[in-house]
C-alpha cells in the first residue's frame, strides 16, 4: 500500500495502527480507506526491557500526531498488534517470546490512559491477515491463513470471515509448530519450533551456532565471510550460491516452513496462504521452493484453486491492519 501525499486527506477519519516487532516498532496514521498518511519505524530495543518499548511506542505515537498537525479528536483510536498471545477483549498482552519480561502486561490500558482514546490490541499475524483482507491480496476472502515472516513467526487466521481466536484468545501460533522433536531451543522455551528454524532471529541463530561449533572443533579456523553481522538476505544469497555453512540451514528452514503450510492445509483447507515480513523479500527465490513442498506434502483434495502468495500491503499490513481493527468491529 502506497502512502499518499501529506497534503491529501482524503477521509476525515482516521486511526493509527501499531506493530510491534522484535526488532522494529512500525507506527502509521491510516485514513479509513487504507491510505498509509504517515509512517514511523523504530528499533525496539527489546532487550532494554517491557518499559522502554512502551515508552518508544507512547513517544512515536506522538510523533506521528505532532509531525501531522492534528488534533487528537481527529483519531478514532489506536490498534496495536503484538507479537505473541494475548487477550484482544481485556487488552492483556500474556506474553511475547521475542520481547524479554512481557508478562501479562495491560498494554491496552497503559495506551489509552497515554492518549485518552479507544485502543484495541491483536495478535499481530491477525492483525497483518485482516488489514489483507479489508485493503489487500485477500480481500472478499472467508478462508485464509496470514504468516508473518519475520524476527518471529506468526499466523492470522480468518475463518467464515472473521478473525479466529480460539476459546483462550491465543489461537494461530504457528511459530510453535514443533517439526523436529529433538531440534534447537525456543524462544517459547520448548525445542524444535518452526520459529527455532525458519525465521530470521531463527535462521541467524543457528548460522551463529555452526560457527561456533566450526571454531570449537578446530583452532585457528578462519571464515571467507563475517556472519556475525550478516543480514539475512546475505545469508540466502550465500546459501544460493551453495556455501557449505549456510546452504543446509536455509534450506531446512524454507522445508520446514512449507511442511508446517501443509499441515495448516490439511486441517484448514483454506483458500489462500499469504505471506508477510522480512523473508518475504527473497520473492520467488522463496516461493517456488515453498509451493513445490507444500504441494508435495498436503493432500490433494485440499490443493485445488488454493494460492499461496505475497501480501499486497507488503511492509503496511501490519500497521493498516490494526487500525482498520477501530473501524470494523465484525471481525470478532
């Protein structure tokens, strides 16, 4: 979703939506036709703890309003997607494995005693599949399933048009599919999650590990390459290029990842799979090997018209999603 010139209100009514990442905090004053009016990211900084991220999140909050002039009368609320379980009707956020010391933190409330508005929270992969649904690739859409691909690994589900919960309100982590039993350790603190494998914080993990245990067996062991710093399409590019120590991981990982789409196949039968965040800037580098698994693994009675594909709100769907979530109350 493009953003629209500054001078352009085009509705009256707005809403600002939040994301909150592991690594990043994306903020965006969103008219309610899905217009991107302004955007903000931030670092996280999570490792500085529960209370700084919110501080972070109240202070571009109000950025936003001031770099736009508006009055906060002008907002119809905030909408925040969190990273992990929470309880989208008491605004609890229960917990968040890629955000040290989030515990039952009332971040609903904690906003709204900021701003003196309505806010809502929502996971944030159900956040980024209804902001598809209403603006983007999925729109008219009753089945789908939204990932978001990022420092974690989430999953949006819409089911007979609206946002599926579950009876806790924790429905959809998909990140904490366990695919191999005996495999690394969790942010969650189980083993062998999607999450441990195939995204990015996952990916980066295991690559620094292999290092370490390349350096441990051999003294004075040197590398072509420093990835320590290496981004991730650093590390798929190498692994494309057939480097020994990136290549099986990025492999496994995208094998995993497309395992872990069959089996929501399977049990959903959706109608389309979309895909947001970070990795899904390897484009059709990832794509193609992704669908050849899944249409490999999943039954083929489940196969037939499903599409499997990018987000059309690329980086936004997130944030529009959120805030779409003040202006439409039907997707409870």
């Amino acid at each position: 979703m493009k953003k629209s010139d500054n001078s352009i209100r085009i509705m009256d009514e707005y809403a600002i939506g939040v994301d909150l990442g592991g690594t990043k905090i994306s903020i965006a004053l969103v008219n309610k036709m899905g217009r991107v009016e302004k955007y903000l990211k931030i670092p996280t900084c999570a490792e500085q703890g529960q209370e700084k991220t919110i501080a972070r999140i109240k202070q571009g909050i109000g950025q936003i309003i001031k770099e736009k002039d508006f009055k906060i009368s002008e907002i119809i609320g905030i909408g925040i997607g969190v990273p992990g379980p929470m309880d989208y009707r008491k605004g609890v956020v229960h917990c968040a494995p890629n955000l040290p010391g989030w515990k039952e933190v009332p971040l609903a409330d904690i906003i709204r005693e900021e701003f003196q508005i309505p806010v809502q929270i929502e996971n944030d992969a159900n956040a980024a599949a209804w902001g598809e649904k209403i603006f983007g690739a999925a729109r008219g859409i009753e089945e789908m399933v939204c990932l978001t691909l990022g420092t974690g690994i989430g999953g949006g589900l819409i089911l007979g048009g609206k946002i599926y919960h579950g009876k806790n309100n924790v429905a959809g982590e998909v990140g904490h599919i366990t695919v191999n039993k005996d495999g690394p350790l969790c942010n969650c603190g189980k083993e062998g999650c999607l999450e441990a494998y195939s995204s990015a914080a996952g990916i980066k993990n295991r690559v620094h590990q292999r290092i370490a245990e390349l350096k441990s067996g051999s003294k004075g062991y040197s590398l072509e390459y420093n990835f320590e710093d290496m981004g991730l399409a650093r590390i798929f590019e190498l692994a494309r290029q057939g480097n020994v120590i990136v290549k099986d991981i990025v492999e496994e990982a995208i094998e995993y990842l497309g395992i872990a789409i069959a089996i929501l196949v399977n049990i959903l039968n959706p109608e389309i799979i979309i895909m947001v965040g970070g990795i899904t800037n390897e484009g059709d580098k990832l794509l193609s090997p992704l669908k050849e698994i899944v249409f490999q693994r999943a039954m083929s009675s489940h196969l037939a018209d499903l599409k499997i594909i990018f987000g059309a709100l690329r980086e936004y769907a997130g944030t529009i999603g959120a805030a779409a979530l003040l202006w439409d109350t039907h997707h409870f």
